[in-house]
C-alpha cells in the first residue's frame, strides 16, 4: 500500500517537473515581456537595464536553474502588470475561486447523484424521460449563456441574488471567505449552479448508465433472489458498483472546475484567478500565467492521486493488484 | 402423493409480447416437486428452463410475464402476489443459485458482509448471531479454514469455492426449495461433482427441495429423483429419472438420451435428432416437435397432445402408450 502511494507520488512530481519546463517556455516564446512593462517612450538603454535585472539575459539554462529553484519556493516573480508578487496576486484570489469550484461541485453531486439513481432505476417513468431531456439542455447550453439566464431571471426580474461579486467576505488572515455571511452566501448561488450545471448532468448522466449496466449484472440478479431489499439493492450492491467510474470523472471534473472557472467568473465578475489568468492573458503578463499553468497542473495532479487512493477504497480488487496480497 | 407438494405449477404460461406480437415462450406447462425432492429439468438450450426458474421465484426480466396458470408454494399461490410479499418469499423460502459463480457475487462485499446481509433481512437475528451461522453455513458447504475465510472478497476464492459460497447464500435463511440454475455449467469439470454432491447433500441436511436446471444428463442422472425434459417451452416427457433416462417414451426424449455418449455401448456414431428445435415465432401447430419427428402423423400436426400419464411418468405424445412411435 506504502509502495502505491509513494509510486503514485513519484509520478505526480514528474508531471510537475514536465508541466514547469513547458511554463517555462512561455518566456521564452510568448512576446518580449520588456514591452509589455514598459511604454513607448522608454529608451533602449533603459529597456536593456530592465532587462539585466530581470535576468533575462542570462543563458537559457541558468534562467531555467532560477525558474525550477524559485518554482519549488512557490517563487513565481513579479507580475509584469500588476508590479507585485505573483503568489501574493494568486492567494488573493485563490480562495474565491476555491469556494466557488467547492460549491459548484457539491451542487453537481448532491443533486446529480441522486437524480442518475433515480433515472437509473426508473428509466421508463415520466420523470426520468424529463430529466434525460432537461439534462441534455444543460449539456448543450453554454456556461455564459446559462449565466446570464440565470442573472436575468434571479437578478434583474426577481431580484432575489446579487448578479456579480462575491458579496461580503470575511477575513481569516490566510483565507478571504464568503460563506460566512449571508451576502456572500448570496452572490455564491448564481455562480455555482452556473459552473455546476455541466457537471451535474454529466454526472447524472454517468450515474444513470451505470446504473443500468450493474442492474442487470449476475450478481444484482442474486441479490433479488436472496430478497434483500430494493433500497439495500439499489443503494448498496449497485451504486457502490458504479462508483469506480464516477469518482473518475468526478475528480477529473473537479479539477476542471477549479481550472477553468475563467467562463462563469467573467459572466459574474468573481474576483478569482480566472478573471486573473484572462488579464494576464490579455497583457501577456507570463509569470502569472506560468503560474496558474503549474498551479492547475498541481491541482490535477493532487485530485487524480485522491482518486486512486479512493479507488482502493472502494474497490477491494485493487489492492491487490496493489501489491498487499491478502 | 399424499403430502402436498411444496411447489406445484399448473397451466403455466410465459410471454413476451413484442412488436411482431406475443412470444409465447413458456406454453402451459404442469408439475409439481415434493418436499425434498429433487427435479431434475432438461432441455435444449432455449427450451424455457431457466425462464421457469425465474417465473417461480417472481424475477422475470421484464417485459416477459406470466401469462396464464398458476404457481402455490406450500398450496399458496404466489405468482400473483405484491412486490414486496414476493421479495418475502425469494431468499426465505425460494433460494436460487445462479450458472456463473465468478459474477454471482457482489465483488465489492466481504463474503461475511453478503451472508450476514442476507441472514438479517430474512431473520430477527443480531449481528453477533448472524455472523455465527455464515460461519457455520461456510463451514457446512466445505469452505477449508471458515474463520479465515469468512472476511475475505468474493475474489480471494476459486470459482468452485464461490459457488460453494452462492450455495451458502441460498441456504442461509433456510428455504423449502432451492432453485439451481445450471449450477456447473461455468465451473471446471474436476469441480462440477463435488458441487453437485455438496448441493445435493446440504438440501437434503436442510429439507430443501430442488429444482436443478441442466443440461447435462449427467448430472440429472446421478442426482434427480424425477426429471422434466422440456422443448419449445412446454414438458415433452416428466417421471421418475431411471424411467425417463432408460425407457424414454416421448420421441424428443429418446432422442436426447440417445444422444448421450456411454462406454457401454459402441455405437460407431451417436444419435442425432435431424433440424433444430424452432424459434419462439415459428412453433408449429399442434405438437411442437412435429418436424422433426420420425413417427409424425397427421394428428401431430394438428392438435396438441396433452400429457397422458403412463406409470408413474407423464409423456405428452399421441404414440406415449404405443411406446412413442418406433
């Protein structure tokens, strides 16, 4: 089991490490960052001593040296914009984005789990063909117009929730939380059925047709004959059985989320990273963006760990092909 | 007989309706199974076997139903009863075994967990009390080192260990009647023996009848008291099993028997029965096997013959006191 884990981990930093040699690349492929920091009128002599200090002129391999070595620091540099650290502009916005990818992601599975059981179990009633149908239009509408509906009708018609921001936030130090007021609760509703819509359906989706497939396993069929009881059928024997799949889509899913909540932060102005990356994007502001591409790739990497471990959780079969033969 | 017969079918009837119409896959068939007994089905793959197995035991994959007749556990009729009533009776008092034991099992449930599952819906037993008699049923059904054993998965065990533990799942809240679907037919023929002669041992301990659909006449051979041949969903020939395997009077049945390899006889080929028995849409009329037998003749083809009782066997052929045609 040890041994699984620490392999697990082990292949997890080599994709760190590849991820940061690409972010790397950025600066050296993506525009002259001297231009972008600067204004026209600068001279060139002025540009040349940016330059130097900057360290932009040092050999490729020695900047690389200095990138992996801050990198591991958690050292990103200045940002070209914004003139001040990078991972003090990121942890800013970090935990808005955390708690917006967070609730979107309870959203999609408290209610797309129970409704792809549902429909599973039920697939001829009324209701499953409703949701089926429902769920197909929440796969092929857009995030930003699903934003906006849902502005339009919960903010300008209704004016029941705030349409952008993240309503009022309370400080702890390290972490700039909103779901400690009512307002931030508020202005986190919109958001995060927007961002979580997709996900739920896909989830449902998923749910469902597993469900389907382990109903007419051998081993389902047994346990009708042994009598046991639908809920115990249904909720213990089959839904355990679709997990394996679920939670790896799920955890792919999450990291989505988290990574590309750029959409639905920009419909609702979420002061988060999204809104972050699309302005660094915009200035070719590269330390930021080196950043967010090795921070996502930290978060993916992190998920699909958990999602291996859960597999072995979930799935005795797996541990021994682990190596803890029992 | 004089005692009631634990199960008893009469007129049963099985049917799929289809777009092209009805499929009438089981048509009327009778018998019954004596407390203890052991019937032995036989048949062609197809013949409706297994479906009979299920239509008892209430677990037709819909949309196939029963149609007509009727089926009394204990001289109470139970093909009409309500969901939940009938999921009472599956596992209480009708216990199945299923063909495959690799996919029988849950594979995510210890087998302590399945067998206590199955012991607690069906009893007032405590956890404490459950967990003792799945260890005593392991230790019954041969499981070396039950203790051990008794927390392992479904894949820590070979397949004849896992029927033997299916076996104990289908015993374990003691039912009067065991339905066995081809319990041998996935399992190592080294194994099938000691399966059989465990199933018929522990029936026998618990007062269980058995239904064992095969199609090995084997099998039938050694462990039935009587036996059914079926073919094209209705009952050729059923009777004491020396009668039926020795002197089968139905033309099908001779016909299966002969095609059964012994080292008593050299015959320089085996018997065959010419054609294949027909599609559920394109049953003849009148006696089913009509096509394909030797001595057919015009009243075959028109009428069905009903079974006529010829010593202690049935047989359902026009020519049954003549011998059955040659």
């Amino acid at each position: 089991m040890l041994a699984f884990i620490l392999r697990r981990v082990a292949e997890a930093a080599i994709v760190l490490v590849v991820v940061a040699l690409l972010a790397f690349l950025l600066f050296r492929f993506v525009g002259d960052p001297i231009n972008q920091m600067v204004g026209q009128d600068v001279s060139i002599a002025e540009r040349e001593a940016l330059r130097a200090q900057l360290g932009l002129n040092d050999p490729l391999i020695v900047q690389l040296g200095r990138f992996l070595w801050n990198a591991l620091q958690l050292d990103f540099g200045i940002s070209y914009r914004f003139r001040q650290p990078v991972m003090e502009l990121i942890g800013g916005r970090f935990p808005a984005t955390f708690e917006l990818a967070m609730m979107a992601s309870v959203f999609a599975l408290a209610v797309g789990i129970p409704l792809g059981v549902y429909t599973g179990i039920h697939r001829e009633s009324l209701l499953s063909r409703f949701f089926l149908g429902v769920s197909l239009i929440g796969i092929s509408l857009p995030t930003f117009l699903i934003g906006i509906l849902l502005i339009y009708l919960f903010a300008v018609k209704l004016q029941w929730l705030p349409s952008y921001g993240r309503g009022a936030t309370v400080d702890l130090g390290f972490w700039k939380t909103g779901l400690l007021t009512a307002a931030g609760l508020k202005a986190l509703i919109l958001p995060a059925i927007t961002l979580g819509l997709f996900q739920l359906t896909l989830i449902a989706r998923l749910v469902r047709s597993e469900m389907l497939e382990v109903l007419r396993t051998d081993f389902i069929k047994f346990a009708r004959a042994r009598g046991l009881t639908d809920r115990a059928i249904h909720f213990g024997h089959a839904l355990k059985n679709t997990l394996v799949p679920v939670i790896t889509i799920i955890g792919l899913q999450i990291g989505s989320i988290i990574a590309f909540a750029v959409v639905t932060e920009t419909v609702f102005q979420w002061p988060g990273m999204g809104l972050l990356f699309i302005s660094a994007v915009q200035n070719a502001d590269i330390p930021i963006m080196a950043a967010y591409l090795l921070l996502v790739a930290a978060i993916f990497v992190t998920i699909n760990l958990v999602v291996d471990l859960l597999y072995v959780i979930v799935d005795p079969r797996i541990r021994v092909a682990g190596g803890a033969k029992a | 007989m004089t005692e009631r017969p634990v199960l008893s079918v009469r007129d049963l009837e099985v049917e799929f309706p289809t777009r092209r119409g009805v499929l009438k896959a089981i048509d009327r068939i009778s018998f019954d199974i004596a407390r203890g007994e052991v019937l032995g089905v036989v048949g062609e793959s197809g013949a409706g076997k297994s479906l009979t197995g299920a239509a008892i035991i209430g677990l037709l994959e819909p949309p196939g139903r029963i149609a007509g007749g009727e089926i009394r556990l204990d001289g109470e009729r139970i093909d009409n009863l309500p969901r939940e009533a009938m999921r009472h009776i599956r596992g209480r008092r009708i216990g199945m075994i299923f063909q495959d034991p690799l996919t029988s099992l849950n594979p995510l449930y210890r087998v302590s967990e399945q067998l206590v599952e199955t012991i607690r819906t069906h009893t007032d037993l405590d956890a404490r009390r459950a967990r003792e008699r799945a260890l005593a049923l392991l230790t019954e059904v041969g499981i070396p080192a039950p203790e051990q054993r008794l927390d392992a998965y479904p894949h820590q065990f070979s397949g004849g260990m896992r029927q033997r533990v299916v076996i104990a799942l289908a015993l374990a809240a003691e039912p009067e009647l065991i339905i066995a679907d081809e319990p041998t037919t996935a399992l190592d023929v080294s194994v099938q023996a000691q399966i059989i002669a465990l199933l018929k041992k522990v029936c026998r301990q618990h007062h269980a009848a058995v239904m064992l659909i095969t199609h090995d006449m084997g099998v039938i051979a050694e462990t039935a008291d009587r036996v059914a041949v079926m073919y094209a969903g209705r009952i050729a020939e059923i009777g004491p099993v020396r009668d039926v395997v020795a002197r089968p009077r139905h033309p099908y049945a001779k016909g299966l028997m002969g095609a059964i390899p012994t080292l008593a006889t050299d015959a320089p080929r085996l018997m065959q029965i010419p054609g294949a028995m027909p599609r559920l849409n394109a049953i003849p009329a009148g006696c089913a096997f009509n096509p394909r037998c030797a001595a057919v003749f015009d009243r075959c083809r028109r009428e069905r013959p009903e079974p006529v009782a010829i010593g202690a066997s049935e047989v359902a052929c026009f020519l049954a006191d003549a011998g059955g045609g040659r």
